[in-house]
C-alpha cells in the first residue's frame, strides 16, 4: 500500500496538497494525465484521477496536523477548499474500501 502523507503545516495552500498527490501517484506516468501537474488544483480533476488511479495501487492517505473544526467553520477561502479535498478523500476512501484516510494530529 503506497502512503501519501500530507502535513498541512508544510502545505502552503491546499493547492499544495494537488502537487503532492499528483506527484506521489506518479500521474506523469498515465499518459492520460501526463500534462496535469497540479490536477488544475480542481476537486472534480481530483475525483477522477483517483478513480483512474485505483485500480494500479491501493492508496493511504495520512493527513497530519489537520484541524478538522476549523476546516469546517471555513472562515478562510483555504479552508473551505481543504473542505472540499476532505470530501473526495472521504468519499474516494468509503467508495474502494481498499484505500485508507487517516487523521494524525
């Protein structure tokens, strides 16, 4: 199981976390997502290249240092982007019960 750790306090942005997952995944390796560097920072580009994705590898995503209530408030354009991300992850997880999300704090 590959893991793709993301620790919001190194992260920027949220459009961070698009690099990393973009580039952990190896997306330049899928010629149908060799131009997508940064997944458009979209959470729809997201979606899909999970799903185009999970079928090679199954996929842990280990979110550090997220403070879930405060992404939640979304007081910040950040946070309600983060939001979003955290939805897919959720949904992508619930939806291929062979990959993982975890919460360290």
């Amino acid at each position: 199981m590959q893991k793709v750790i993301i620790d919001k306090d190194k992260c920027e942005s949220f459009k961070t976390f698009y690099e990393i997952v973009y580039r952990e995944l190896q997306g330049k390796t899928y010629i149908d997502w060799a131009e997508y560097e940064n997944l458009n920072y979209f959470a729809d580009m997201l979606n899909e290249f999970l799903w185009y994705v999970h079928n090679e590898q199954d996929t842990e995503f280990v979110m550090v240092n997220f403070d879930l209530d405060k992404i939640k408030n979304q007081k910040t354009y950040d946070n309600y982007e983060w939001e979003i991300i955290l939805k897919v992850l959720h949904r992508f997880v619930t939806e291929y019960p062979s990959n993982k999300l975890t919460f360290v704090n």
